[in-house]
C-alpha cells in the first residue's frame, strides 16, 4: 500500500515514519498547508492508494490570536486535500480532536453527538471535519484526545521537564479524558487506510483515545510514578489554571463505533507511557 502523509516532524507523522518508513512524507517545505491549492495539486499528481493528514496547527493558545493562520491550517487545506482525493478516488484519513465538543458533562462523546467548540481551534478542526465530509469522497475522519509522545511538546514532557526543578506541582483534577500514545494513533491510521481502500462503505467520522480515562493530575502521577520521580502533585480546579483558550472539561470519547467497524480497540495508555518514556530515554544517551 502506497501512502502519501502530510506531516514529517509533528507526533503522529514521527510514529508514522517509524510505522512505515517507505511512505512518503510531506514537511512544510514540501507541501505549505498555508497554501491549499498546492497540497492538493501533489494529490492530483500522486499515485497513493491512500491519504493520510498528519498535519495540523495545533497551538490551541495561539490560536485565539492567530485565527486565520487556524483556519488555513485545519480548516482551507484539508479541505481542499479532501476534493483532490475524492477527485481522484483515493481514500483520506483525517485527523480531528475532542475540541470540537463543548466539554461539558461526564458521558463519553459520541461521533454524532452535537458539535460546539469552545475557542479558535476546535473551530478550525470542525471547519475542516466540514470540508472533507463535503468533499464526497471515502473518508475517515478520526477524532483524538490528549496526544502523548517522546517526540515534540506534549504533557508528558512538560511534566518530567518540570519534574526537573520542582518536587511538587500542581495539576488540574477536574478535566476528564483519554490520553492516547501516537504510536498507537499512528497504527490506527494505517490500518484504517489498508480496510478503506477496499471498503470505501466504512467512509465516516469515529473516536479513537487511550484507556481508561483519567485526570491531567492522576495522568501526572502515573507519569512520576512510572518514572520514578519522586513528586507530590496537588489537585486544582482548573479555574485555578487560567489560560487563553478555554479547555474541555469532559474529553472522554466513546469509541466503540471504530472497534465495531475496523476492529480496533483504544489503546491501554499505561502501556504506551512505559514506552514513551524508554524512547525518551533513548534519545537521551
């Protein structure tokens, strides 16, 4: 299977390269997601059997004061990668976030339950969760949450790298969800693309994120305890955390829809972290 992927560096598109190495790999010099146009005219002249959008603008911060660089990113340019696909009859994986909910209540959120971003960037992903649905051809369009690695900016580094200098911190208790390794986001991915290329009827939008769901602060001891880091992590509402974009509360995502239709079941994110840590460790020495 021939895989074209836009992204090189960011989490997933690092978990895709080690994943499948002899895929073809688009960083921002090869294909400027600022420009729509040219990411879809390489579709236009590619012979995948299968797309997949690793990219995205991701400074949900930022965001709020850099809107239309937002919307070009996560809204215009898949858009427009979609259409080219749909053109040419090769399937697109996109994918998307929990930002696109309102983060409110405890149920895990379905694929088809209501859409109401909170700031800039959920709004960007859902303009381009928009676009690729409209563009008509097969598609999936995987929603993620709370995405963890040993590669770029993400929880688990920001916490060992505070873990460094301070012996107690305090953590947010009252924002719920699954954090989800990119390795296994990674793997999801490709093997939605292998069964959509023959069952292009699996085209839709499905949830993807670690197990079980859990606090940011009960996430950082998991983190400290699997390092073996000896820091005291103190709950706080996250009224007490301020930050320019508002965050959801309740990031669970029910994911049954996606194990009933490819067979894939969320990922223990225990098991991912004890990985995530050897690779950081790795990359230390």
């Amino acid at each position: 299977m021939k895989l074209l992927i836009f992204g090189q560096t960011g989490q997933v598109a690092s978990e895709l390269a080690r994943l499948e190495p002899n895929a073809r790999f688009l960083s921002r010099a090869d294909a400027d997601l600022t420009n729509p146009a040219a990411c879809a005219q390489i579709i236009n002249t590619s012979d995948a059997d299968a797309i997949i959008n690793a990219a995205a603008y991701t400074a949900v911060d930022k965001a709020e004061t850099e809107t239309d660089l937002a919307f070009q990113v996560n809204g215009a340019a898949p858009t427009e990668m979609a259409k080219a696909a749909a053109a040419k009859g090769i399937p697109f994986i996109h994918i998307s976030t929990d930002y696109v909910f309102n983060g409110q209540g405890t149920k895990p959120w379905t694929p088809d339950d209501p859409l109401k971003p909170l700031g800039i960037y959920g709004q960007s992903k859902l303009a381009g969760e928009t676009g690729v649905r409209a563009a008509g051809g097969a598609h999936v369009i995987l929603r993620t949450s709370w995405v963890v690695s040993a590669h770029g900016s993400n929880f688990v580094k920001t916490m060992l790298r505070l873990a460094q200098s301070l012996d107690t911190l305090r953590v947010v208790s009252d924002q719920i969800g699954g954090p989800t390794p990119a390795a296994a986001i990674a793997k999801a991915v490709v093997e939605i693309a292998a069964q959509l290329v023959t069952k292009q009827n699996l085209t839709g939008t499905y949830h993807f994120a670690g197990a079980p769901d859990v606090s940011w602060a009960d996430f950082a001891r998991a983190i400290f305890a699997e390092a073996g880091q000896s820091v005291t992590v103190e709950d706080i509402p996250a009224k007490d955390y301020p930050t320019p974009a508002k965050r959801p509360q309740n990031s669970r995502l029910d994911c049954t829809s996606l194990e009933r239709a490819f067979g894939i079941k969320r990922p223990d994110w225990r098991a991912g972290l004890q990985q995530i840590l050897a690779d950081i460790k790795e990359q230390i020495s």
